[in-house]
C-alpha cells in the first residue's frame, strides 16, 4: 500500500492565519490516522515580503497547536521545514526537463512587448479583461542573449479535470489557460512551478489546500502530464468566512493562531473548533485530539465555505478546558497568573484546590486566572459597588462573630466549616443569606465566588480570619 504523504505549504508573508490553520490540521489528522507522513514547506519565494519573523510565527504555532510534522532537510526526521529558496536547483532541473519534453520555453518578450500587446487586445475588442500572452516565443529556435523567462505551453483544447475528495469532478476548459510563466529571469520560480516540482519531489500523495487554489490545479496537472508523472489526489477546503459572509479578518474576529494562545485559549480546543468548521461526524460537537485521529474523513468534509461562530469556538474551548485535571489546569493557569503580577506554583496546594472550584464557570484560562485572583492576591482587590451593598453597618458585626465561629474549627474543610456555622445560624436564630453575602466580599472582594466553605477552606485558616477581622 502506498504511503500516504501530505504537506503544508505557507508562504511566511506574516501570521498563521486560521483557515491556514484548519489546512495544517486536515492534512496533519489525515497523516496520523493513516501513518502517514506530514511535510512542512514554506514557500519562500517571494522575497520582497518573506520573513524569518513569519517563518519563526508559522513554526510557533504548529508547535502550540502540537502538529507534528515528520520530515525536513536536517539529519533527522522532522527537523524541518524545508524552504523553497534553499530548492533552487531542483526546479532548474525541472524545468530543463519540461522545456525537453517540448512543455515549456523561453519567452524573451520585455515589459514593452507585452504592453504593445495587450493595447492590440485592447484596440480589437474594447478591453484589457480576457488578455492572454499570445504566444510570441512559443515556436521561436533561436537563442539570443538577454534575460528571458521560461512559460508553460499550455493546451488550446480539451479540458483538463480531476476528481475532487471535497469537491467532486471538477474540470477546466484549456482554452481557458495560457501560456503562464513558470521561472523569471532570475531562476526564482512561480507558484505553480514551485509547488508542483516539490509536490512530485517529495512523493506528495494528497495534495490538500483552500479552494483559493483550484485556479492553479490544471496548470499543475499539466506539469504533471508533460513529465510523466502520476497525479496526485487533490482536495480543496472552502475558506472560512465571516459570520456576515464576508472575508474573515480582525474585525470580526481574532485570526492569528497566536492571539488564541494569548487570549488563553487551549490548543485542543482551537483544534476541535477548527476540524468542525467544515466537516462533521454526526451530530457530535466535542471531540479529543484522539477522537479527531480516529474519525477524521475527506467525505464528510463540506464544499460550501464555513462560518466562524464565536460563540460556538467559546462552547468548544470551554468544554475543553472542563476536561482538564486539577493538575493540568493549575499547570495551564500559572503564565496567567503570573501576568497579573501573581508568582505561585504549579504545585502550590492552594491553586490545587482552588481550580476546580472557579472550573465551571471558566472559558479561557485568562478567565480562571481572574477568578483565581484574590486567592493569592493580599488583599483582594475590592469591588465597591459590593462593598457599599453588602459590607454595611448593621452586617459587619456578624463578621466578626463568623470568625469567632470558624477559629477553632479543625480541621479548616469545608463540611466541618460548614456545620460550625449552621450550628451558630441556629442558635442565633439566622439565616445563612444575612451572613454569606458580606462574608464572600470580605473574603473575596467580589459578590460571587464558589461556595463560601470551599473558599475559606482554599484561604486557610489565617487569612480566612484575617480578612473577616479586617471589614469587621
């Protein structure tokens, strides 16, 4: 059986966009369910917008993501990735190739000629639309000296097609091509040469990208059929688009797979989001990295372009962040703590304890760290509009009587805190509403929180009574 090689190929012009994120993530689920193999190649080539800040922004967000990718021009396996620019010589080949087969040639047409025809075009139907190289150099046998430029000579008639795994048959009329430039003057190659030469040179066996891309394919096809090479599969994903219809950019929405990082999102929950944002198995919404492995197809996959909902990513993340260990969340948390001037450890018992408790309620971990806050923070920040409903006159007494109730209790968990209190309620002849509201200020700054005991329980002892003493 052959193996299954797949590859994702950006161009390192600045971030790591979303839907070239989902890209990744189809190809990298397809190479894992099948053992297959994932290349990572950045397509470097236009130099003039290339940079290495984009090349290192592309290579940190697969590693935050944690897709994987096997193989790159180093001594060992995925040790990549492979750049375009280091590939030079490879596409010469290629291309001294292609122009022997009769395929492609040298076109020395300048800047002017190329003007002078596309006014002629103009002159003869009205308009620029529909211009296509004329093909002055295809027959020329003369070699002058100069600067040229190598063209792929493409068919005048017949169709070329292929069978789409998202998109079914899809076929092109040649006459709707033209004889496309290849390689400039300067031996940098274009895109369709570029990536059909590497496609054929790394044993691409699936060739997945966005539906932007469907316009290259017969061009690459025919590079393909002039070297005798066997076609690859191909799938092409539809964009991602806004919740209006329009293109997805910043204004509607974080598109940077490194602002979700920063925002606290986890990386199986941006994953999990990502896959159902243009395929389904069923009505399942929640998915493990695993699960995504395992149930991963290209026929569910949809062919018309997918809405970003944030709503929906929320949901998803939440529930991600849900599955985590006590551990685990604490671990997450602490970079975000630590951005809130808060140094405590992963395995301090406190955050052990506390993060189950605000868990529930949390979506991002820059939403449990908040929350986490005035556990650790001396005093809590206060809020005062709690503060001036809650923390009055007639309530403070009572907080000092609370304290009085809890001191002794051993050991300090909440059921023994819990059953203290009610006993005192009892006698007093009060109700647990009088005084748990302005006891959760004091002990928190804030009008919610978990449950009372779980939190005096979280605080200890000493600043469970240091801070009721101190409102009171």
């Amino acid at each position: 059986m052959t193996e299954v090689r797949v590859r994702f190929a950006p161009s390192p012009t600045g971030y790591l966009h979303i839907g070239g994120a989902r890209t990744a993530l189809y190809n990298w689920l397809w190479a894992r369910q099948t053992s297959g193999k994932l290349i990572l190649r950045i397509e470097d080539t236009d130099r003039e917008r290339s940079t290495q800040a984009s090349v290192q922004a592309i290579v940190d967000s697969m590693t935050w993501l944690g897709m994987d990718w096997d193989e790159g021009p180093g001594k060992d396996a995925g040790t990549g990735p492979y750049f375009q620019t280091e590939r030079l010589a490879i596409y010469q080949t290629y291309v001294d190739k292609l122009i022997a087969a009769g395929a492609a040639y040298r076109c020395y047409c300048t800047k002017e000629d190329l003007d002078r025809a596309r006014t002629e075009h103009k002159a003869r139907t009205g308009s620029e639309q529909g211009f296509r190289y004329p093909g002055t150099c295809r027959q020329r046998t003369d070699a002058p000296a100069g600067k040229h430029v190598i063209r792929l000579k493409a068919p005048a008639t017949g169709s070329t097609h292929w069978h789409d795994l998202i998109k079914g048959r899809i076929e092109i009329g040649n006459d709707t091509l033209q004889d496309s430039v290849l390689m400039r003057s300067d031996g940098i190659p274009l895109y369709n040469l570029g990536a059909a030469v590497d496609d054929i040179s790394m044993g691409i066996t699936l060739v997945a990208r966005g539906d932007d891309h469907v316009i290259n394919t017969p061009q690459q096809i025919l590079i393909y059929q002039a070297l005798g090479v066997a076609l690859p599969q191909f799938a092409h994903m539809p964009m991602i688009l806004a919740p209006t219809g329009e293109k997805l950019s910043k204004r509607h929405a974080a598109v940077s797979v490194m602002d979700y990082r920063d925002q606290g999102f986890l990386p199986d929950g941006v994953l999990n989001y990502l896959a159902r944002l243009g395929w389904s198995h069923g009505d399942q919404e929640i998915f493990t990295r695993t699960e995504l492995v395992e149930k991963f197809d290209w026929e569910h996959c949809g062919d018309t372009s997918a809405r970003y909902d944030l709503k929906k990513f929320q949901h998803v993340q939440a529930s991600h962040l849900r599955m985590l260990s006590a551990a685990e969340l604490a671990k997450q948390v602490v970079p975000f703590l630590d951005k809130r001037g808060l140094t405590v450890a992963a395995d301090d018992p406190r955050l052990l304890t506390a993060a189950p408790l605000v868990q529930p309620r949390a979506t991002t971990f820059i939403d449990a760290a908040d929350a986490l806050d005035y556990f650790f923070r001396e005093p809590p920040v206060m809020d005062e509009k709690a503060k001036t409903k809650f923390l009055t006159a007639d309530r403070l007494a009572q907080l000092g009587v609370l304290a009085s109730v809890v001191e002794g209790v051993s050991p300090f968990s909440r059921e023994p805190l819990e059953a203290a209190v009610k006993s005192w309620l009892e006698r007093d002849h009060l109700e647990l509403k009088d005084v748990a509201q302005p006891a959760r200020v004091a002990l928190t700054g804030r009008s919610a929180s978990p449950g009372l005991f779980e939190v005096m329980e979280v605080l200890g002892r000493a600043t469970t009574l240091a801070r009721l003493r101190l409102q009171a």
